[in-house]
C-alpha cells in the first residue's frame, strides 16, 4: 500500500515538473503576442496620422482657394436667396474668366470687414443710370444706352436717382431686393480686386439644391 501510494506520487510529481516545464516557453509567446500587438497599435496610429495629413493636404488648399462655405444673412437677395441658405462659393472661376452682368457674386465689403452678396448690374467701362425703377445702361455697343430687364424682381426700389461712370477695373453690384439692399447705390462702385467668387451650389435649403444658383442673363 505504501509502495502503491509512493509510486501514484512519484507519478504526480513528474506531471507537475513536467506543467512548470512548459511555462518559460509559454510566457516567451505570451511577450511576443504584446510586443505584436505595440506593432500593430503603432502601425495603426502611424496610418491615421497619414489618412489625416493627406486629407488635410487635399482639403485646405480646395477650402482657401478653390471653395469655401458661405452662409446668407439677410433679407437684400430675396426671394432669389433667403436668410440662412447654405452655398458653396467658387473662388477659381475669375481667375480665368471676366465676372458677367446678371451674375451673383460674393465680395469683400470696401467699407466694412465682412462679406455681401449682390448681382452685377454695371460691367467696367459702362454707365449706369439709374431713375426710380428704371436702370439704363450705356457701353461702346451702346452709346444710346438699353433698359436693364428686371422682370424677375419682385421687390424694386423707386425713391433712388443717380448716374455712374465705371472705371475699366469696377462694377456696379445690387441686391434683388432693392429697397432693403446696402449695395453700390451706397458704398460706390466695386473694386474686382475685392471679389472672391460666386456661388457655385446652393446645399441648404435642401428643396433648392441647384447649380450656379441665382444667375440670370440680363440684357
């Protein structure tokens, strides 16, 4: 019986060397797993930090000067544009081409830090007279003058008489709603050195979504 009981511990004794054995190289495993697992941590952190450099290398540069946001605050485009539209503005267009009578552009104002929003009514070089409702303008192809169409405002201003002469480098900007509309009835001519684009989507309202929102021809 004692033989019997030595012998069973003898065999137990060899089961646990043989478990403590086996520990040195399960605890070598268990390093090379978390020294893996620092790599691939690393790795994944080295990957987002480039996901955002090129992100930012290709947005910035498109957000400063090629398009940036620009939100509508006021009533003096109504109702071509509303309070809080949501637009996203060229800034490259003008860089290749000369801005257009009946398009709408976003400005630096000249007597104020801050930007407007208006329609281009004079081209540089014209004259543009303007009696109540009525706007004449007066170029080289028409030295008689033309009658601005303004059939698609809804909102006109009849109390402002006043002629002007535009240098070869300014224009003549208004807002479509006239009667409430700060624009070069006021602060004079604009510079184009002041413009910075025109929109190129209205985002918001989400009912409006559209192209080159606003523009009209006008002859």
């Amino acid at each position: 019986m004692i033989m019997n009981d030595q012998n069973g511990d003898s065999s137990k004794l060899e089961a646990e060397k043989e478990t403590t054995s086996s520990h040195p190289s399960d605890s070598s495993n268990i390093y090379s797993e978390k020294i893996a697992k620092r790599g691939q941590c690393k790795e994944s952190w080295l990957d987002v930090v480039k996901f955002v450099l090129i992100t930012a290398a290709i947005v910035l540069p498109v957000r400063f000067f090629i398009a940036q946001p620009f939100l509508v605050s006021g009533p003096s485009m109504e109702p071509t544009f509303n309070n809080n539209d949501y637009l996203i503005v060229d800034e490259i267009s003008y860089r290749f081409e000369k801005p257009k009578r009946g398009e709408v552009i976003i400005f630096n104002q000249p007597t104020e830090k801050k930007y407007l929003i208006k329609r281009i009514i004079g081209l540089p070089g014209e004259t543009v007279e303007i009696d109540t409702d009525k706007i004449t303008i007066k170029n080289s192809d028409n030295p008689n003058g033309f009658v601005l169409d303004q059939s698609f405002l809804k909102y006109n201003s009849p109390d402002k008489k006043m002629t002007v002469t535009l240098d070869s480098d300014h224009y003549f900007v208004m807002g479509d709603n006239r009667p409430v509309s700060y624009d070069s009835r006021y602060f004079g001519p604009l510079a184009a050195k002041e413009i910075v684009g025109r929109p190129l989507i209205r985002l918001y309202p989400f009912n409006q979504i559209n192209l080159f929102p606003g523009e009209k021809i006008l002859k």
